[in-house]
C-alpha cells in the first residue's frame, strides 16, 4: 500500500501549480462524457463511467507518485521546475490515450463502451506504442526528477542516507519506465496482440523495482552504519556532500 509521507514544509508554489495541472488532465476524461439526450445514451454514458474509472485510477496513481516526491524533495531549483513542467506536460498529453485504451479493454467484456474502440490489430499495436511512450516518458521524468534532489542535496540540506535513498527512488521509477519500454517491444513485434501481451507486459514493474531494492539495500545498511559512527552527520543535514563523502571514506 501506498502511503503519502506527512507534510514537513510549507505547499510550494511548483506543487500548486502541478496539483492543479493535474486536476486539469482529470477534468478532460470528465469533459468526454457527453451529456445524454435519452434513456440508451444514459445507458452509454453509464457504461462511459467504467474507462473513466479506470484512467482516474491511474492519472490519481500518477498524482500520488509526484505528490511523495514533492513531500519527501521540496525541489525548487531552475532544472527541476523545467523537468517538472515537462512531465505536467506529459501527462496532460497521457490522458487521451489512456482514455481511450480504457474504452478499448472495456469493449472486450461488453458491446456497450461508451466511446470508441479500435477497428484493426494495427489500430491496437499503435495504441499500445502510444500508451507506452507516454508511460515511459512520464516515469523517465519522475526518476529524472529523484537524481535532482540528489544531485542538489546540499541546496536541500539532505542527510547522507536521504541523498542515497534518492537515488533510489531514481531507479524505483526507472523500473517502471523499463517496463513500458518492453511493452512497446512487444507490440512492435505483434506478439501476443490477441491477449494485451503488451499490456501484461507491465507486471514486470514489480520484478525490476524488487531487483533495484536487493542492490541498493545492503549499501543503505552499510551507509546507515556508517552514519551512525559520525553523530555529527547523522544530525544534520547542512554539511555539504564533500565534506561527508569525505567523513566516510
């Protein structure tokens, strides 16, 4: 399960800016329901409400991830806005296409979708490739985003553990970006279109983000104990990178 670490600095402006970005791209999938004129477009529009659901799971999913990074790295520098503003880009342009995948796997179950569906395996593996690149964009940007707070650690006045878990988050979501690269190579292929191979090819999630935490955890510990024989790291976190990279050799 996932949990929202509590808030330990004031909203930023680059938060408010991105909450309401996001808001936005889920007032697009509401704005594609048109209102119904009859008792079968109510029903049409009822149906409408199962893709929806499915891709408010998944921009909320993508809410979540931002608003975690946003709380554990209050990132404010030039480079992390402008990364930031491309990934709000990003999902703005997302919405359509996981829209319309939602309708897609919808119109397997019932002949009523409440939107349009893909007439042809090309349609399908270019909707695949489409849904993939957004994905993979987004969480490429994520983990971008995670190497910032890194690469800025002292402008965060990060703790040494703090700087290398960020790294880690990093490649947490490069794992997700790696899966939707897969996904895409199968669809390329045509493979197992008939079965949404290149959407069960997603699972792999779990599999990379579990490879990434059995690397790093060992020097996390060895770091951690580290740390603990320097109170004067563990303390603070104004002392700059040289310094500690210093401390600890």
């Amino acid at each position: 399960m996932i949990t929202i670490p509590a808030r330990e600095n004031e909203i930023t402006r680059v938060e408010a800016f991105s909450d309401g970005m996001i808001a936005f791209a889920a007032t697009l999938l509401v704005v594609s329901l048109e209102a119904p004129s009859s008792y079968d477009d109510l029903m049409t529009t009822l149906y409408g409400f199962v893709p929806f659901g499915l891709s408010f799971i998944a921009l909320y999913f993508i809410w979540v991830v931002h608003t975690i990074l946003f709380r554990r790295y209050p990132l404010k520098d030039k480079g992390s806005i402008f990364i930031n503003g491309i990934l709000l880009f990003t999902v703005l342009f997302f919405v359509q296409p996981l829209r319309f995948l939602a309708t897609s796997f919808v119109s397997l179950f019932t002949d009523r979708t409440g939107g349009g569906t893909v007439q042809s395996w090309d349609q399908l593996q270019n909707l695949f490739i489409i849904y993939g690149l957004g994905w993979v964009t987004i969480f490429l940007l994520v983990a971008w985003l995670y190497q910032r707070a890194h690469a800025t650690r002292d402008l965060l006045a990060l703790k040494p553990v703090e700087a290398y878990d960020a790294i880690t988050y990093s490649r947490h979501y490069l794992a997700f970006a790696a899966a939707g690269v897969l996904s895409i190579l199968i669809a390329l292929t045509k493979v197992g279109l008939t079965f949404g191979l290149p959407g069960i090819a997603y699972a792999t999630v779990g599999l990379f983000a579990w490879l990434n935490l059995r690397n790093r955890e060992p020097g996390r510990a060895n770091l951690a104990r580290t740390v603990a024989e320097h109170p004067q790291l563990a303390d603070t976190g104004a002392i700059p990178a040289s310094v500690v990279r210093k401390a600890l050799k």
